[in-house]
C-alpha cells in the first residue's frame, strides 16, 4: 500500500472556472491521474481525488493513530510502573540509605577471574 502522495505544486491544475462548466472533463482528468487540483486565482483551492486514493489516506491515518494510541498507553504503563516504585512504603529509606553511603559500597566490589 506504499503509494508515493505527490505534493499539491506537482498535481495536475484545473480552474475552477473549467471545473464548473465541464465536470465531466474533470472526472475523466481524475481517473487518468489520480488527483487534480482545482484553482481560483492561481491558488489551489481543493483537491479532487478518486475514492481508492482517498481510502488509502484513510486507512493511513487510522494506522498512525493506531500506532500513537499504542505507543501513548505503553508509556503510561511504563510510567505507572515507575510511580508505584517510588511510593513504595520503603522507597524513602533506600534513598536514605543510597544519600548517607556517599559512593561507598558496604562491600568491596569483586572483580572478575582475569584479575
């Protein structure tokens, strides 16, 4: 479904002018190409795409939110985690503990074979 979306300066151009009086031209232009953009003074006032392209933005967009909906609740819980961590009842005193041992370890490290 990896379908390159060209941006609106590279689409095709119609004046609204031409769009109002020959409709059928327009839909025929859309077939051939997908996507037209429509003007009024130069200026590109609205896209007409056939249904695939736009089903295709669609399902697109409702997986990119499906994707963010699942990243968002994974963080929370990661978050929910670490919140029920530091209101552990005994949370205060291992920090206590971690602030009065200044660095120093209550035994000396042990290093590996090799040493």
């Amino acid at each position: 479904m990896t379908t390159q979306v060209p941006q609106v300066d590279q689409l095709p151009r119609r004046p609204a002018t031409q769009v109002k009086n020959g409709w059928g031209d327009l839909m025929r232009q859309v077939r051939a190409s997908g996507t037209v953009a429509v003007t009024s003074y130069d200026q590109v006032e609205v896209i007409v795409m056939d249904v695939r392209h736009y089903q295709e933005i669609v399902q697109l967009a409702a997986s990119v939110m499906s994707n963010r909906e699942a990243a968002l609740a994974e963080l929370s819980a990661e978050f929910d985690r670490r919140l029920a961590t530091l209101q552990d009842p005994d949370t205060d005193d291992r920090i206590d503990a971690l602030m009065a041992s200044r660095g120093r370890t209550p035994t000396r490290p042990k290093a590996g074979s090799s040493y």
